[in-house]
C-alpha cells in the first residue's frame, strides 16, 4: 500500500521549515510506506499558497518548495473513475447530512482508487469517507 499526502502535511512541512527529502524519510520510517504521492487536486490547494502570498519574497520561497515537492513527489491525475466514486459518496454523505469539503474528497477518492492511504492533519474531513484508510504521522 502506498500513501497520498494532504497538503496540510506539506504546508505543515514549510511552516517547520523542513525540506522535503527530511520529511519523506521521517514518513517513510513512521508508517513504512516507500509509495508516496500527492493528487492533482493537492497541487491547485499548493499553488494557491504562492498566489496568496504577501510579499513577493514568500511567493519566491513557495514557489521554490512546490518545485522541491514536484521533484520528488509524484501528482497522481484525477481520472473519470475517480469522479464517478466521489460522486457517489457525496451524494451519500448529503443524504445523512454531511458536507465534505470538495477537494478532500477529490484527494480522498485519489488515495482509494489507488488503494492507497492518506496522511493528513485535517482528521475531521477525511474521517467522513467511508473505506478511506488514514494513516496517522
């Protein structure tokens, strides 16, 4: 089984600051995973940090840990599949009366349909997907 990475881990990451390669081997010792990746939904999430910043001196430093991250993480895609599967869950999940941030679920389908767990610090989201295996770092 491999591993999807939230961004909330990644940001949490830069926040440190804690390069990349420190943080991929820190997982990989925690959880003993060597499958490690990110969805395409994650990158929009990333990307908006640079867009967001200050000063043009944050969003140079962002810009240089989102290529750090891009070099050494695979952006898995979001496929039909995918979006077939999130449907269905946020239909059902409305139906009971919860809401599911959109890209969470995206993020959480992405870590399902490759069989895959997700690492996260935003527990509460994640938690509301059914069958999704979350590993705690």
């Amino acid at each position: 089984m491999g591993l999807i990475l939230d961004s909330s881990v990644l940001i949490a990451a830069e926040r440190r600051p804690e390069s990349i390669s420190i943080l991929l081997r820190s997982i990989r010792e925690t959880t003993g995973q060597t499958e490690v990746a990110i969805s395409a939904i994650s990158v929009i999430e990333l990307e908006h940090g640079v867009w967001r910043a200050d000063t043009a001196e944050r969003a140079a430093k962002r810009r240089l840990y989102l290529q750090e991250i891009y070099t050494a993480i695979r952006v898995e895609p979001f496929t039909r599949k995918m979006g077939a599967l999130a449907a269905q869950i946020d239909a059902e999940a409305k139906k009971t009366g919860k809401v599911i941030p959109f890209a969470d679920l995206q993020i959480g389908v992405t870590a399902m349909q490759l069989g895959y767990s997700i690492a996260t610090h935003n527990l509460r989201h994640f938690a509301m997907i059914p069958g999704l295996v979350i590993s705690h770092l």
